[in-house]
C-alpha cells in the first residue's frame, strides 16, 4: 500500500459524481457544482430507505 494514498469516503465519492453530472448539465462553475452537490446528496440523504 502506498504511504501517499489519501482515503476517500462514500460520501465524498457521492459528492463527486452529483457534482460530474451537474457540471456536464450546467453552466455552473466548479464551487457552484460542488455546492449543489453536497446539497443534494444532503436531501437525498434523508429520503427513507424504502422509497429510494
């Protein structure tokens, strides 16, 4: 295992890929993209279980 690698969570990985769509759908800015997807990864966070 490399000493340099930097683990990354599930949440992050989440973040990264909402963040990739809206980026690829938008005209927004990479901040702008981020935020938008923390927020949404946020909301669909507290959607139960059962109806995802």
């Amino acid at each position: 295992m490399n000493a340099d690698t930097v683990p990354v969570s599930r949440y992050e990985i989440r973040v990264d890929t909402v963040k990739k769509i809206v980026n690829e759908h938008t005209d927004l800015d990479n901040e702008a993209a981020f935020a938008l997807a923390v927020h949404m990864v946020r909301a669909l966070d507290t959607v139960p279980e059962p109806v995802r």
